[in-house]
C-alpha cells in the first residue's frame, strides 16, 4: 500500500496509507519513540469505536498510554479544552519526553497538535485520522489550532507531526452526512491540481464507505507536495489549499459551532469560488459544472440557507486569515487543474457572491 513521504528536512515523516494499519500503530510508534509515554487524545465518538484497538496495539509494543477524551465537535477546538487537556496531561505525569497520539478527525488533529507544540514547549505527535477531511488533507500538513468566536483557527501553530497513519477502514464507522462531508476536501484538490480525479469521482458511490487507499494517497501527495513548496504559507503556493475556503469558513463562522459541518461549509465555499473563477478568471461554464455536479453527487449543500445573514458572513470574512493588510487573497481556477491567487475580487464580488449562493444553479 502507498506511503506518501512529505519532505521538510529535519520536520520530514512519512503518511502511511494502510488497511488496517490501526492494529499496527503501536509497533510503528516504538519504531519512531522507544520507551516513550503516550497520551492518546480522542473524542467521545472516535474513542467508542477505536480507542480500544489503539489502546491494544500500543501495549503490545510495550508503549505506555494514557487517554484524554474530549467531548464530540467543533465547539471542543477552544482555549478551555486546551486548558483542560495540557492540566490533564500534566496529571499524567507526561513531560517533554512523552509524546502525543491524534486519534480522530479534524477537530481532535487540530486541537491535539496544538497542545503538542505547547505542551512542555512542544513534544512530538501522531496523528491517526480517522473522517476523510483529517486524512486527505488537515493531518498533513503541520497547522494546528482552536477557533475564537471571532473565527476559525485564528490561534496556533506549526507542528509538524513525527508520523500519520491513514487507515481507510476506519472510515465504515462514520455516519453517512460526516462520511460524504469529506468528500469536499478531495473535491478542492481534483479542481486545484489534478483535474483527472473529477472523473473518478464521479464513479464513487457516494454512499460505500470503502475508499480506495490509493484515492486517499494520491490527495494526500497533492497537499504534500504543496506543504513542501511552501510549509508556512509564505510564497502563496500552500494559498491554492484555501480553495472555497475563504467564503466556507466565513459562512461556517456564521452559525453556531457544529451546526454545520466543515465540508458542508467548503460546499458553498466551492460553489462560491467557482461563480468567482468565471467571473474573474474565465473560467468555463463546462469546467465549472464539472466541479459542481460533483458536489451535487456527494449531497454536499449548493444553496445558502436563506436563515444565515449575508452580512455576518462577510463580517466573518474581515477577519479571516487569508485577508493580508486588508488586501483580498482569493483563489480562482482558470479551468480545473489550474489554481491561481488573484489579487482583483473586490468586496462587491464577494457581495454579490454570496448572494448568489441563493439562487438554485
């Protein structure tokens, strides 16, 4: 089975893309850390289903693990579950030797490897992703966070992790709207970079949980490939990865946390992005439908409910990290395969954008 290899020198490490690669976690980890405290962070979904299997596998290697469980959702990626956790771990008695276990998705990645580059100033973590946005795209990568009220992810770090293991079969215990919401993220990667994979998902049936692991390692050496080029989003490439995100994140900050899911919210974003690459980049009516009817195949949302205001959306903008000095960074597609961040969307763009979001395409 495929391993991707994301290369950044002394921070390198390898993204293991396995069936059944959970039940080897522990040998893997000793391989990487012998002798080492583990604290395993999870949620209270993800434990129920995984968290013994983990647990067995890391005893067997002899490594001893402690497990901190953090309640299920978006609103979980916060200063107090920070708090709670790095007083917990400490209760533990792990300290800089020790090392930190991600079992989860997205929201328990991004909240363990924040608490891994603080903890004792920063120890080494694994993550072990276990919903398709973690393992496509937020495990790799190295950005960690918590979300303020203001917006999402507005505090964190860098962190690059030791090791990811990417398990596909995991993903059979997900409920169906958390299984397709992923979808989202894969679907951004197929129009950024590799416009053959619009095909290819067209032939998935958007309701087998079984994935293909050479799919999944084919997105992941996407984003590998573009966190190499540019690891601190400072030369614009890693940018290309915030495809329908600007306008996603903002309506996502618009509802309460966990009302809507994040690739419900990069849907929209999508659809958002695509009405602006045809307006401001020329894209075509064909490669902009190509991209939407695979949103529409994986019962992702096109339309904005009528209940979330335009004007907290871009409020939520404003302060968006993606804004420089003020300036809009939005990425456009001049046909899928080709992403771009253009300088010339205007806030009446993004107005009017939203608006159209409405409108049934």
């Amino acid at each position: 089975m495929p391993t991707v290899h994301v290369d950044l020198a002394e921070r390198s490490y390898d993204v293991v893309v396995e069936n059944g690669v959970l039940s080897q976690a522990g040998e893997r980890i000793a391989a990487l850390r012998p002798g080492a405290k583990a604290a395993v962070i999870s949620d209270s979904n993800v434990d129920q289903h995984h968290g013994d299997a983990l647990a067995d596998s890391l005893k067997a290697a002899g490594i001893e693990a402690s497990r901190h469980v953090i309640p299920a959702g978006e609103a979980s990626k916060s200063f107090e579950q920070v708090s709670c956790l790095c007083s917990s771990l400490a209760q533990a008695s792990h300290d800089r030797s020790s090392f930190v276990i991600a079992l989860g998705g997205g929201v328990v990645g991004d909240l363990a490897g924040y608490v891994a580059s603080i903890f004792y100033r920063g120890v080494p973590f694994v993550q072990i992703p276990t919903t398709i946005v973690a393992q496509v795209d937020s495990s790799v990568g190295g950005k960690t966070g918590i979300n303020l009220p203001e917006g999402k992810n507005l505090v964190g770090a860098f962190h690059q992790p030791k090791l990811v293991l990417v398990d596909p079969e995991v993903l059979r215990t997900l409920p169906s709207r958390e299984f397709r919401e992923g979808f989202a993220e894969v679907i951004k990667h197929a129009a950024i970079r590799d416009a053959s994979m619009l095909g290819e998902l067209a032939e998935l049936d958007p309701d087998s949980p079984d994935v293909p692991a050479d799919l999944i390692a084919r997105n992941i050496a996407i984003k590998a490939r573009i966190v190499e080029e540019d690891e601190r989003e400072t030369a614009g490439t890693r940018a290309l990865l915030n495809f329908g995100h600007t306008i996603g994140h903002g309506i996502e900050a618009a509802v309460p946390y966990g009302e809507m899911l994040h690739g419900e919210a990069i849907s929209l974003g999508l659809r958002a992005a695509l009405l602006l690459s045809q307006k401001r980049a020329g894209l075509s009516n064909e490669g902009a439908r190509a991209v939407l009817q695979l949103l529409e195949h994986f019962r992702l949302p096109v339309v904005l409910p009528e209940e979330i205001e335009s004007a907290t959306i871009l409020q939520r903008l404003s302060r968006d990290k993606k804004f420089t000095a003020g300036a809009i960074r939005f990425v456009l597609l001049r046909e899928p395969g080709d992403a771009y961040l253009a300088d010339n969307v205007t806030q009446e763009d993004l107005r009017e954008t939203v608006e159209q979001l409405r409108q049934t395409p």
